[in-house]
C-alpha cells in the first residue's frame, strides 16, 4: 500500500481513483496532480515505483491543502461565522440547513431525523375524581 499525506491508497484502484481517497483530493484534482508529475491515470496504485510515490507526495503537500490542514481551516471558518453572529453562523449553531434550504420538509439529514408527528390534536377530557 501506498502512503501518502497519512493515508494509506489501496493496491488494487487505479491511481486517478486511489487519491481521492485524500482529504480534499477529488478526481478533478487529482487528475492535474498525475499529470503534473507525468504518471499514467490508467496504471494502478502497486504498479508505481517508489520514485513516483516521493513525487506525487512532494506535488500534493508543497501545493495544496489536504487532510488535517484543510479540515481546520474549514471549522475556523464556521468558528468564525458563529462568532459574528452570521446568518449562516447561527444556522450552523441551531443545526440546521445553511445554504437557503426549505426546512418545512426534506431536513431529515441536518436535523437528525426528527419526526414530530401530532395526533388527533385534541386531548382526552379528564376523569372525574
């Protein structure tokens, strides 16, 4: 196995598929990164040499944003959002959609499956005692 930015890319996938397996590495990107180093898209993960590996690893973290690093950037943009008080801040803190969502239905995902279901809405009268 191939390990690159901390992560372990399995043998059997071609290598265009196996960085995606990075945070932060899509196919988009990852297709400019095999490029850039010269490397086949098509070839899988065991048929590179160890040369290979050292240059896509020197290419992926001297350019960009991957894995630990993206992923804190992300939260202090959120942090920073909540402490201004922001539209999207106070969504992110009240755990609902952000993006301009309908929320009347189709929040199961955000709100974590909330079902608030009413019954007949009226109650039973209370016995006598």
């Amino acid at each position: 196995m191939a390990r690159i930015a901390g992560v372990n890319i399995p043998d059997n996938k071609q290598i265009l598929i196996g960085l995606t397996y990075i945070y932060g590495i899509g196919r988009t990107l990852s297709l400019k990164v095999l490029k850039s180093a010269g490397i086949d898209v098509t070839r899988k993960v065991s048929q590179l040499s160890a040369d290979e590996i050292s240059r896509l690893k020197e290419i992926i973290e001297k350019n960009y944003k991957i894995e630990g690093e993206l992923r804190r950037e992300i939260m202090m943009n959120i942090k920073r959002l909540k402490d201004i008080n922001a539209w999207r801040g106070v969504r992110h803190i009240k755990g609902l959609p952000v993006r301009g969502q309908r929320t009347k239905t189709n929040t199961r995902t955000v709100r974590g499956n909330v079902r608030k279901t009413v019954g007949s809405g009226r109650k039973p009268p209370a016995e006598a005692t």
